[in-house]
C-alpha cells in the first residue's frame, strides 16, 4: 500500500502571473528610459554632462538590480505538512540543537536559558533529542545558568507534557494571556501543578539572576582568551544512558577554547565547535540552529521539518529546512522594518519554487552529512587530513544514521576528554574545517555563504513557513543598532561578491540561472548606495543650479519616467497589502531602505573593500538584546530613536538638508522663472524623499524628547551641506 505524503507544495499560479506580467511591463520601460538617456545624451549633449551621465549610471544600476531580484517572484510556492504522518516516535531519527551566545552583557543569561528549555520541550522523544549550548564568552555565569536551567527543566518538561502545553518557553508562557493548556478548560489539577511551576519558575529566575549578581561581580574571564570548557549537566552523578532514561534530554555547556593568536571565525567557528562535540557525543543525522534569543514558539517544528528530510523523493539531495525569522517585540508599526518582511513573506517563498531558500542564520534544521562533504573517501590518514586527528570523532563519521550512545561511565569520561581536544583553537588546523566542511569561514554571513556553496554543489533546501511561528526572537528596536547590523551582514555580502566566490562566476556554472540570480541579487545589494546616493544629490544640485535632469512634463518621455516610479510603487503596494500589512509599511520599507543605503550599505561595502585589500581584519559584534526603558517607550510609540553614532547619523541628516533646501529652492524656481516644465521632475524627486522621511525632519526639527537627533549632528550636517552646495555651484557652473 502506497504511504500518504508527509507534505504538499503548492504553486502559487496567481502570484506567478502578476509577478511575470508585472516584470515585462517594467522591463519594457526601462528598455524605453535607456534609449532615451542615450538618444538624448548622443543628439544633443546636455549643459552637464558628468552628472547626466551618472544619474544614467546609478538608473541602469537600480535596474540591473532589479532584474536580479525578479528571479524570487518568478515562482513561489507554499508548503504544507503532515506531522500525523511520520513513523512512530522510536523511528525518528535523533536531532541536536545547537544554540549560540557570545556575551552576557549583550546577551542576558536569563534570556538564553528560556531559549535553552523551549529546545529541550520540543514535542520530539527526549532520548532523540540534545540540546548543546556555546558560549563564546566564556562566562561561569552562563554556565551556572545551565545548571539552574536544567534543575528547573526536571519539573518543567513533565508539566508541559503532561498538559500539551502549547508554547514551552517559560517566560513567554507565564506573562502570555492566552490559556496554552490544550486540556479541559478550567482543570483543577491543572491550575495546581501551573502554580506549583510557576513558583518554581520564580525560584529559578532568582537564582540565575543572583548569581548574575555574585559571579558578575567576580567574573574575570576573557572572553576572547580562555581554555575549553565542556561539561554535561545534570544534578547527579550519573552517566548520559541514565539520562535518558529519565526521559529529559542531553544538555551539554561547550565553551571552546579561545587565544588572541588564533582566529576563532565567530559564529562559524563556534558552529563547527559544537558539529565535532556532538559529534562523538550524540551524532545525530540532523541539527538545529539556533540563535540564543530565538525560543521555540512551536514544539512541533521538528516533527514538521522532519516531513521533508525523511520524504524519501526529495531527501536525497535535501541539505536544510529554513523556517522564517520571526519576532516577538516588533511594534504595530514596524519602524525599522525588523520583520523583514520583504525578505520572509515575498522572497524567500518565491526561491522555494527554485533550488529553495538561503540559509537564513537560525531557525534551520541542517542535514549533517551535508556539512561533512563528499564521504566516499575511505583512508584514515586522509580523513585525518581534512577533519582533524580526533580518532573518535573519524570513527564516527560513518555512523550518522546510528545512534550514538555513551554506553557506560568509562566512555563517558573518555568522550569527555576528547570533546576539549575537539573544541581546541588548534584542532582545525591544517584541516578542511571552514573551506571546504562545516560552516565556511569566507566571511562574516555563514549563512549566506554555507547556503551557497551546498547549493553550488546540487543540494537543495525547503521553506517551511507554518501559520503558527515556529520561533520567536528579539528584532532590533533603535536604529543604531538596525544600521549597525546592516553594516556587518552587507559588508559580509559584498566579501562573497569581491572573492572568487562571487555568484556570478561562481555560481553560474553550478547552480540554475534563476537560483544564481537569487543569490547574485543579495550579492549585489550593497551596492544600492550608489545609485541612492547620486540620486539625493546630483538632480538636487542640478535643480538648484538651473539644469534639468529629466524629461519635461510636456514630453512623451516623462510618462515613461512616471510610469516606472508608479508601477514599482504600486507592485510594492500590492506585496504589502496581499500580506496583510498596511500602507504605513510601506513608508516604513521606503524609509528603511533609503537609511540603510546611506549608511549600512556605504558602510558595508567600504568594510569589504577594506578586508580584501588586507587594510582591515574581520569583526563581529553581537547584537544588544538588552533594551532599557526609555528606548522600548520610543519604540513603542512609534518613533524613530536617534541615539546614534555621529558617523551613522550624520549621512542621513546631510541628505535630507540638502533635499529641503532643493525643494524649496526648486518650487521658488517654478513660481520666479516659470520653470515647472523642466524642473517638476527634480522637484517632486526632492518632495518624495522628505515625505518618506517626515519622522527624520520631526526628529531633527520638531522633537524635545531624547530620541530626537542630537543638535551637535544637525550642525554637523548642515556644515556638510553647506560645502556640497558650494561644490556644486562651482562644479556645475564651470
């Protein structure tokens, strides 16, 4: 008898079409504004030449833009799955979780474990499931956060069962309103054993953040400069078996070994620490990935990802299952566009519809014998050769699909002591660790790179995007560190796009046109600071001196300018509103965009240039989950927090100067000389660029509060205005 299917995948053939449609009429048009710009340019030369030619320039670099990101609309696809389905739960094979943190400052212990029990509640059989932790820090604190962790995990793992409790990180579940019980509404002894819990939550809070107090104080470790540390937890003294047999999960601490002279690869480096530990530990054939802050929203996400890595039609060449980032902070607006939408709800479905989606960071289930590469190779030196001399760990290797026990105490203690060997800055040396296995050291986005080269190599991947979020993390909610972020994954971008693993050539011979185009879209992203900032200056300066730019209005030509400007705001629209957001996203998005080209973007590629010149070393700050009060209220209600560096801020107020002072010399041009004609394209230009960023004029203008844009920036910015309009006028006059 022929089994049910495990998923479905559904074309979107309505979307397909508008997409499609959509990229034709566009691409029509910009065909008509090339011609234009050189017909007019060869029959009759404008007053200024450099700056028309440029404005071209940056035009046919949006456009070829563009065209690449068209390839993640040509075919989306949704999935669904059916967990009922799978094999029963002695069958499933065995998953490891490896959750990464880097430092406690940035990062709250606290935080960290709520993340570390989600993972260990998963609604998958325990004696199939590990949970390892790396701390790139360090910290003692972060380990006896663990400790604590696992203490309360003996109680809380059996109450969520037990209850089907339906979201299974603790925090989240003790402050939701919602009633996650999925038993009889009301339950007596349901209502006792949540109190009971619930004290014992509050016990477990307190100890984790009185020993923040105790150790913080005393705490001397360099978090850059200290030996390995790996420890199984567990509050008795028996061996892994026995754990299981307990039915809670493998917890296991790692901190690697870290030493100023060695080069640690941040997150990949980490990654591939926790890959061989595992390795001889547990070995699972499958891995999840996730981010400290990232808790498990949906206990079932393993049941679901495995619908599709034991699909026996697609699993051969299956590499990963990527589900969505999604948030639990982000505010009904959105200010920052911390959602991404644009990335998870439109391009990454579109790409599932090709080779599937890029590897996203977290929130994955990696298969991994497609970390390890080609396995044909027999001979033990040359195994030695490329993963290291671990002889546990090579024998293992083969032994994917077997279950990895630790069978007695002595073995115990055997691996115990092999795992610091593994997990040692020496141990990759002279290895294929970070070139050619594991998680790829090229540069600072893993992800992105990792996702390449498997793909490179034929491996597909799966998107799986079920209504109820499968994890919840924390977005970015100012914008410093929204730009600052930016700064480090664009300039990870531009370093695959500079190295000869551009995807252009690269890519191409490897992988479906459309797949490489997908991928070279990401790659050519940080150059929109380009064209973004030709176009807030040139035509501004140009108006300002009398030099028109674009079409008049009178001419045929000007519909063909106002034609792409309608249609690509309207397709934008469109995406918005079948996704169920609302038309102040769309300013939001705009407004993103436009900062994050400015800023992220110039930043980002200057970075990349930097590093490949050898003029500057790679370098990596996590995120700062810690947010205070004052920053939340802002968020909050909705208004931009201008608490920046000066070299971030200083861009984005330089522009927008410029463009009022453009606007307003433009429309005084239009009313004196009569020159609407030629100049209203310049004009509205100018007009549309401060309507999108109103919230920054109000912070620079209006604000009292400590969010607005420090005064000393606004004067800085507008000595730099001052002095481009003065080389303007000198440049364009002569």
């Amino acid at each position: 008898m022929k089994s049910l299917p495990l998923h479905a995948c559904t074309p979107s053939i309505s979307s397909a079409i508008i997409n499609r449609s959509y990229s034709l009429l566009h691409f029509t048009a910009l065909v008509a504004l090339f011609y234009y710009r050189l017909s007019s340019f060869l029959s009759s030369k404008p007053k200024a030449s450099l700056p028309y030619l440029l404005v071209f320039a940056s035009e046919m670099l949006l456009s070829i833009i563009w065209l690449f990101d068209q390839a993640y609309t040509w075919r989306p696809v949704s999935r669904t799955t059916f967990p009922e389905r799978l094999p029963e739960d002695e069958e499933l094979p065995g998953i490891d979780v490896f959750i990464c943190t880097a430092d406690h400052k940035k990062e709250p212990p606290l935080e960290v474990m709520n993340t570390v029990l989600s993972a260990m509640a998963l609604d998958y059989p325990p004696d199939k499931l590990s949970v390892y932790l790396s701390d790139d820090g360090g910290s003692s604190l972060t380990l006896q956060g663990m400790r604590e962790a696992w203490l309360f995990a003996r109680s809380w793992l059996p109450f969520c069962r037990r209850f089907g409790i339906k979201i299974r990180c603790p925090k989240v579940y003790f402050s939701s309103l919602e009633d996650n019980y999925s038993g009889p509404l009301h339950s007596l002894e349901y209502e006792e054993e949540k109190e009971k819990i619930k004290g014992k939550y509050e016990l477990f809070k307190e100890r984790v953040n009185k020993a923040g107090e105790i150790i913080g104080s005393e705490e001397a470790t360099n978090s850059k400069d200290h030996p390995p540390v790996i420890e199984v937890i567990n509050d008795e003294p028996k061996n892994v078996a026995a754990i299981r047999q307990a039915k809670m999960p493998l917890l296991v601490y790692v901190s690697r070994e870290k030493r100023p002279s060695h080069s640690h690869h941040f997150k990949a480096g980490a990654l591939n620490v926790l890959l061989r530990v595992s390795g001889i530990m547990t070995n699972s054939p499958y891995i999840l990935v996730l981010d400290c802050d990232m808790y498990c929203n949906d206990p079932t996400s393993a049941r679901q990802a495995m619908c599709f890595h034991l699909d026996p039609k697609i699993s051969p060449s299956l590499a990963f299952i990527q589900f969505p980032q999604k948030f639990h902070n982000i505010n009904k607006n959105d200010i920052y566009d911390g959602q991404l939408r644009k990335l998870f709800v439109i391009r990454w479905p579109g790409i599932d519809g090709l080779q599937g989606p890029i590897l996203s960071g977290t929130g994955f289930y990696m298969k991994r014998e497609a970390l390890y590469g080609n396995l044909s190779e027999k001979d033990v030196m040359r195994l030695k050769q490329s993963f290291g001399h671990s002889n546990e760990f090579i024998m293992l290797i083969y032994k994917i699909y077997q279950y990895c026990a630790i069978k007695n105490t002595e073995s115990s203690s055997k691996l115990q002591q092999e795992a610091p060997f593994l997990s040692s800055c020496t141990y990759e040396k002279n290895t294929l660790w970070g070139e050619q296995m594991g998680f790829l050291y090229h540069s600072v986005v893993e992800d992105y790179f990792t996702g390449f080269i498997l793909h490179c190599k034929g491996k597909t991947s799966v998107f799986c995007n079920p209504s109820k979020p499968a994890f919840l993390g924390s977005s970015t909610t100012n914008l410093n560190d929204l730009l600052v972020q930016g700064t480090r994954w664009n300039s990870g971008l531009f370093e695959v796009t500079l190295s000869k693993f551009c995807p252009f050539i690269y890519g191409l011979s490897r992988m479906p046109l459309l797949q490489t185009m997908c991928y070279g879209y990401l790659a050519l992203q940080p150059l929109y600071f380009l064209p973004l900032w030709c176009l807030a200056t040139l035509p501004q300066l140009c108006l300002l001196n009398g030099i028109p730019i674009y079409p008049q209005v009178s001419s045929s030509w000007f519909m063909v300018f106002s034609f792409i400007f309608l249609a690509s705001l309207l397709k934008h629209l469109e995406e918005i509103l079948s996704t169920g957001a609302s038309i102040q996203t769309l300013l939001n998005e705009q407004r993103v965009w436009m900062m994050k080209s400015v800023t992220a973007y110039t930043f980002g590629s200057l970075d990349a240039i930097m590093k490949c010149f050898g003029m500057r070393e790679a370098s990596f700050l996590p995120t700062n989950k810690v947010a205070d009060d004052e920053q939340v209220a802002l968020y909050q209600m909705g208004k931009l927090n201008f608490q920046a560096s000066t070299m971030i801020l200083t861009p984005i107020i330089t522009l927008i100067i410029l463009n009022i002072v453009s606007f307003i010399g433009g429309v005084a041009r239009m009313f004196i000389a009569g020159s609407w004609n030629e100049t209203f394209g310049q004009v509205f230009l100018s007009l549309y660029i401060l309507m999108v960023n109103y919230p920054v004029i109000e912070g620079m203008l209006l604000r009292k509060d400590k969010g607005r844009v420090p005064t000393p920036v606004t004067l800085l910015s507008l000595v730099i205005t001052i002095f481009l309009l003065c080389l303007g006028h000198m440049t364009l006059s002569w």
